[in-house]
C-alpha cells in the first residue's frame, strides 16, 4: 500500500515565475493538506482540500492556490515565486476529517533562485 | 490562538544518554498531541500521539505523557541511539473543530554521538 506520494522531489525555479506540485494521497484517503515547511523552521499549514473544495485556509497570500481531483489527488500552485518561497512543501492526507491518523509525503524541495 | 513551543535546540547527547525534549502548547479545549520526527532529508513521520489527558503514547522507546494541568507532553527516551538523530517537532490538532490541521512547534534538531 503505498503512502503519500508527491512530484517532483527537488525543482529550482525563477523569480517571478509559477510553480505546480503534486500530491496523491494514501490509498482510502480523501483529504489532502499542504504545507510550506522554510528551513530551520515547522511546518505551517496553507491549505486543506476535501471534497474538491478548499475547506479551511491558513496564513498565505492568494498565489498559493489548489486543487483536488475527482480521485482525490491535489496540486499545489505558486505564482509570481518570491525568494521567500523557497521552502519543503509537504502534503498530508487523512481519511474523513477530524480524528483520524494523518500521514505526510517526502516533501517536494522548492528552490527559488 | 492555539500555539506549540518547544525547548531550543540543538541538542547534542552521547550515546544511551537519557532524553527529554520539553514541549508546552495553547490551546482552548482539549486539543490531540503529538510528536512527529523528520530524519536528514526526509519527510515527516509520526512519532506518538496522545487524544486526552493523562494519556501516555510510546514508541520505539520514546514516551510522552499528555498533561494537561502543566499543558505539556514533553518527550523522552532513557537511552538514545545514534539512528535517533533528527529533528522532533511537537504539534496539536483541535478535533472536531479544524478538521485535521496541524500546528507545529519550531522543531527540536537532535544529534547523538557515538
């Protein structure tokens, strides 16, 4: 049964220019979490997804933006990258929402240079 | 709001060195805790967890007790490995009301020499 899994593992990016990650979530698993963890720091979370709709939002601007797919995978967008956008993005999935374990990926390494 | 602070890091024991890693969180109600481990290069795994108070969660040898009068679950461990080396966050999810978000401490970096 394989876990979390998230595309690609390590990208570097441009100022100014867009970035798409992927994440498919553990098998039975219907909601998906996205993370921004910058070094040396926890994770803060940014959005969730359930349903193909985003149910609740944390501290980010509107350049980060998802979506869920009718299989339950997510994609994670960046637009106009900042240098500060350089950071692990780790997804998380869970199976109905509040109570149950929840499980992240590897992580997909953002470089903006 | 709700907020998880752990001690500073790092920490730096010698093998089969006793281990404590201390971590106090806010939060209104009963929130679930957990610690979750992220080794060199890796992703995040799921350590322990404890739901309600006075609760213990263990594993691999590591423990934390759910006190909720101290609003604490300290981790520790009585003899460390060198494979335990790593970065412990400490983190608590409101159930039933934020639907599985997790907030995190700053993370507690870990290094055990031989």
């Amino acid at each position: 049964d394989a876990g979390v899994t998230q595309s690609p593992t390590h990208l570097i990016k441009t100022r100014g220019q867009q970035v798409t990650l992927r994440c498919s979530p553990k098998s039975g698993h219907d909601t998906v979490s996205w993370y921004q963890q910058a070094l040396g720091q926890g994770p803060q979370f940014i959005f969730q997804y359930y349903e193909e709709e985003e149910r609740q939002r944390g501290n980010f601007p509107d350049r980060f933006s998802g979506h869920q797919f009718p299989n339950y995978s997510s994609e994670l967008n960046v637009n106009a990258l900042l240098l500060g956008d350089s950071a692990l993005y780790l997804c998380a999935s869970s199976q109905g929402g509040s109570g149950n374990t929840i499980y992240f990926g590897e992580g997909s390494w953002l470089t903006v240079v | 709001g709700n907020s998880v602070t752990q001690m500073e890091g790092p920490v730096t024991l010698s093998e089969e060195a006793f281990l404590t890693i201390n971590c106090t969180y806010t939060a209104t109600g009963y929130p679930s805790l957990f610690w979750y481990v992220q080794y060199p290069g890796e992703g995040l795994q799921l350590l322990l967890k404890a739901t309600k108070a006075d609760d213990k969660g263990s594993n691999k040898g590591f423990e934390a007790t759910y006190r909720k009068e101290t609003t604490s679950f300290h981790l520790e461990k009585g003899s460390v490995q060198v494979s335990d080396s790593a970065v412990y966050f400490c983190a608590l999810i409101k159930m039933k009301t934020s639907y599985d978000k997790v907030i995190f401490g700053p993370g507690t970096s870990l290094s055990v020499i031989p």
